[in-house]
C-alpha cells in the first residue's frame, strides 16, 4: 500500500465486505436478538465503508463516489483483507471472523482517530466505538461458544483454527500509511489471547501467512460475492436508484 | 439511523400514509388520558367479573394482563398478536432477498435497518402476547409446527428491486390502514406495542414510496419494473384485509371486544382511495381497469381481488409457503447448538456465582 488512498481504500473495503458477509445472516440467526444484532454490526461496517470510500474517491479526485467504488470494480481491484470475504461457513466461524476482525480494527480505529489527517481521525473516533461493541460481541460469543457444550466447544475451535491464518495479513507493515498497521499487533494480541485462554480455546500455532488481498489478488469467494453485490447496478448503467 | 438520510422526492406527500399517522397520534393521546383519569374503581367484592370486564372496555379503557378476561378473549388475542409477530418475522425474507443485491449502498442500508425494525416488531409483539400467559418458544413452535398463521402476502416472491418499493408501499401501506385502529385496541399492551410498530411501519412505507418514485421517474427500464411490481404487488394487497365482510368468521365478537374496529371492507375501501392518489403522483397505473370514482358512495369503486387465490394461499398453497417455512425451520435448526452453547454457558456462570457466594 502507498499513502493514503490505497490505505483508506483497503480500509473502506474491508468495512464494506464485512457489512456484505454480516448481512447474508439476516434472516437466518440463531435467535432473533442475535439477528438483530448482527444486522447492526453490519449496519455499522456499511456505515464506516460509504464514509471510508466517498473519502477515498475525493483523495483520488477521479469523480468516482462511494457506489462507482463499490459497484464499477472488479475483483482484483479490491484492496480487503482476505479475512472479511471468506464465507460465513457455520456461526462459530462468523463469530471468530468478527471477533478476529474487531480486535483489529478497534485499535487501528483509535490510533486512527489521532492521526493527522482530519476527516480520517473523525471516521476513526466514530467507528472506534462501534468497534468496541463488535469486540464485545464477538468475545462473549467465542466464549460462550467455547466454554458451552462439547459440540460448541469442537466447532469454536475448528473455527478459530481455521481463520487464524488470515489474521497475520491484517497487520502487514506500511510505514507510509496514515496509520501503519503493524503498530496495532500488539493490542490485538494482548485483546484475543485472555479471551481465547478463557474461552478454554487454544490459540493456533500455524506458520500459514495467506495473504494478497491489499495487494488485489484474493480467495475464489471474492469474485462470487461481488458478482451478487453489484449485478442489479451494473445491469442499469447510469441509473440513479 | 441508517434508514433516514433520503430527501423527500418532489410532490411527495408528507406522510404517505394519508394522515394515518395522526391517528396514531391521537390513539397515544388517548391512551394517556385514559390512563390519567383511571379505571372504574372495581370490581367490587360481589360483583360479577364479566360485568366489570364489559364495564372496562365500554369505557373505553385498557385490560391488563393481570386483570380478569373471557378465556375466548385471551385466545382471540393471543392468535392475533402471534399471528402478528410470525408475519413480521416470516416478512424478513422476501425483502432480505435483496439485501445483498441493493442498488446503491444508502439503499442497501436503509433496506437492512428496515428488515431489521421487522425483527423488532416481532420481539416485542411476542413479548406482547407472552403477557397472556404463554411463552415465545411455544408461540415460535406454533408456527414452526404449522399450526398458527402469518400474513399470507409473505408467501408471494420478490422478482425484482421494485418489489421492495412495492412492498414498502402497498404492503406497509396495507398493514398500516389494517393496524392504526388497533392502537386503540382494549388490550393496553398490545395498543401500546401496535404505536411503536405503526410509527416505524409509516416511516417504512415512505420508503417505498420513495424507492417507486425514483424508479418511475428513472429509465424506461426502471419505470417498467417498478409498474410490472404494482402489477404484481396490487391485488395481493387488497386481499391482506381478508375476505370480504360476509365471510369474515372472527369479525362481529372482536368489533364487541374493541379488538377490532372496522370491517374489512371498510379498511379495504379506505386503502384503495389513500393509494388511488398516491398512484397519480407516482406515476404509475393500479392495475384495475374497473377503478374510478363514485359520486354518490364518496369512495372508489374497485375490483375485488381473487379470495379464490387468498384462500389457495392461506391453505398453504401460495408461491412461496413452502421456502418461507422451510427457510425458517431450517434457521431453528441450524441455531439449535448454539443455543444449547449459549443455555450451557450461562449455567456454568450462574454455577461459579454460587459457589463464590458459598
């Protein structure tokens, strides 16, 4: 990544395929209080991704606003982390995504919120408490989930064993970045590892890096949800909605 | 939050839902007067309950749960608000079925928090009905088990990106002519849950409005789903105010009850002229070729819709009954070991409070 378009971009991106992924719940929760709330989580992602990507535009002064972003980009365009477009799989996965992804984005928000640039330190004070409601979500899922029954405690631990790989990309040095993500690691582990340990879960011990989605190459999945999100926009070039 | 950062389109009414929400108001002003003033004293140690029941709702005040009721009351109602809450929960899906394919991202999220709010309305109509005496999970089972009814519109598909603003603005439209008198319902805890429903639902059916008008003042394209959808959506709606009032089975005892305030015929009557309006500045044609104006009745004259195909639907046999149910089952299911997870872990909690506390 270099300065801050392509970082504001990555960010913008993340939040937005996250928002995506979160909302495929609806209707489809656990309980209804927890679609409710996954709904707001990815109110929330939705939020932060149309404030991150009209920002990114305007850095880019090439008059694309947040839907040409969203919607007029192909894949390898993207600049998301691989975690966020991995699919929901079942809700021990969604959860340790969440959870994953909310450990993160809790301190890069709030170191965010201090930087230089001004309009990126007020999206970061606003997001940073969203995200401190995701954090505590996700946490008390894993949990929950962990220290439940045997089954949930089997598929929690499958489930984190599975993502963890994904989390090292997250924090790839950019030191020209408004905010250089290798900086936040240490909060992120100081957050997940209490929380694993008390969720009986053990943290993985895997030296699988995958990663390439900051620089636009990503999973299969990426191609498939973008061919869902953005069909009805680009079947109608130039219409207003 | 999300769901209000749209302006009003040019010659759009300021509540779409034709003063409707007045009345809303009003029934909240009402229901705090009556509140104020307080019930008849009562009942008296040797007065007969059913005559103080009766005494209460002639008055035009509220039955508690805690009070004495008819059990055919208490049934009546809890069929009704589970009903009522199955349908905003099976109501998720055919608009959640373009969640993930919005247009725009201000559409996409106002679409979510509006699927969201229906999630709302079903928590808190079921915690409505459980005040009768029975739980959300046995309700829930009810209509896993196919034993209790959700509205039948739900069973139609949604084809296309209108279908949303269709939804939001027949659909909606319907339910709010059909439940703005139930805010003054005699039973205060569903009156009271029915405001904050009709409050949000008007706010949702300007939405659709909204969505109709930029699509039929958009390409040719567009102005042709968004009629193709009124086309689809239109005698369907009708047909939620249920059959006509002659065979209305549950009608005259819910109007003595003051569950029920109008007939069905009249709420139908009263939704065809609000939308006959609103169509014009829409731009759009409701599909009724025998639709115009009658001098002498005040009202429009109409075509009835098929009761043939409600009764078809009601029997299980619309579009989509069959995905709605399996959907939702499948939902349960799917949740069941997390819930398990969730029950286990809250007991290990309330186990380690104990054995601190000893």
């Amino acid at each position: 990544m270099n300065g801050p378009f392509d970082f504001t971009l990555a960010l913008g991106d993340d939040a937005l395929i996250a928002a995506q992924r979160l909302a495929e719940w609806t209707t489809r929760a656990p309980e209804m209080e927890e679609d409710i709330a996954l709904a707001n989580i990815a109110l929330d992602q939705l939020g932060a991704a149309r404030l991150l990507l009209s920002y990114a535009g305007e850095l880019e002064s090439a008059g694309r606003d947040e839907d040409a972003l969203a919607y007029l980009r192909d894949d390898r365009e993207f600049r998301n982390a691989l975690l966020v477009e991995l699919p929901n799989d079942d809700f021990a996965v969604t959860m340790a995504k969440l959870f994953f992804l909310a450990a993160y984005q809790l301190p890069l928000y709030s170191a965010l919120a201090g930087c230089a640039d001004e309009r990126l330190a007020a999206i970061g004070a606003k997001a940073r408490k969203e995200s401190a409601y995701h954090l505590d979500h996700g946490a008390l899922w894993v949990k929950r989930l962990g220290d439940g029954t045997e089954e949930s405690h089997r598929r929690m631990q499958a489930a984190v064993d599975q993502v963890w790989p994904y989390t090292h990309e997250l924090f790839a040095a950019d030191p020209a970045a408004p905010v250089d993500p290798a900086t936040v690691r240490t909060a992120f582990d100081e957050v997940v590892g209490p929380v694993l340990a008390e969720a009986t879960l053990t943290q993985p011990d895997s030296a699988w890096a995958p990663a390439g989605g900051r620089a636009g190459v990503h999973t299969e999945h990426l191609a498939f949800l973008l061919a869902e999100m953005q069909v009805l926009h680009r079947a109608h070039p130039g219409a207003k909605w | 939050m999300y769901g209000n950062d749209f302006s009003a389109p040019n010659g759009a009414p300021d509540d779409a839902s034709g003063g409707l929400l007045g009345e809303v108001e009003a029934a909240e002003a009402e229901l705090r007067a009556a509140a104020a003033r307080g019930r008849c004293v009562g009942p008296a140690p040797d007065e007969d309950l059913a005559a103080y029941f009766t005494e209460v709702v002639d008055a035009e005040q509220k039955i508690e749960p805690r009070d004495w009721m008819p059990d055919a009351y208490r049934r009546t109602l809890i069929r009704q608000i589970a009903q009522h809450a199955h349908s905003e929960i099976i109501g998720m899906q055919p608009e959640g079925n373009w969640i993930s394919r919005a247009p725009s991202l201000k559409r996409k999220a106002i679409l979510l928090a509006k699927v969201q709010d229906e999630a709302g309305h079903g928590l808190y109509l079921y915690a409505a009905a459980e005040t009768l005496g029975i739980s959300r999970d046995e309700l829930v089972q009810l209509l896993l088990d196919g034993r209790q009814k959700y509205s039948s519109i739900f069973n139609y598909p949604t084809l296309s990106w209108a279908d949303v603003g269709a939804i939001g603005w027949l659909v909606d439209g319907a339910a709010i002519v059909n439940q703005v008198p139930l805010c003054r319902c005699s039973y205060g805890p569903y009156a009271r849950a029915m405001i904050r429903v009709c409050k949000e639902e008007s706010f949702h059916q300007r939405q659709g409005y909204e969505i109709l008008h930029t699509l039929a003042h958009g390409t040719p394209a567009q102005q042709a789903m968004a009629q193709d959808a009124v086309d689809r959506w239109w005698y369907p709606s009708l047909a939620m105010f249920g059959p006509p009032d002659g065979d209305s089975t549950h009608s005259a005892q819910s109007m003595a009850w003051k569950i029920k305030r109008f007939s069905n015929d009249d709420l139908r009557q009263r939704f065809v002229d609000m939308c006959v309006q609103q169509a014009g500045i829409l731009g759009l044609r409701i599909p009724d070729e025998d639709l115009r104006w009658n001098d002498e009745r005040q009202a429009y004259d109409y075509t009835q819709p098929d009761y043939d195909e409600l009764m078809q639907v009601i029997s299980g046999n619309g579009p989509c009954n069959r995905e709605r149910m399996a959907h939702r089952r499948a939902a349960h299911a799917d949740g069941n070991w997390v819930r398990e997870a969730a029950a286990a872990y809250a007991a290990k909690r309330a186990g380690q409070k104990e054995t601190v506390a000893a």
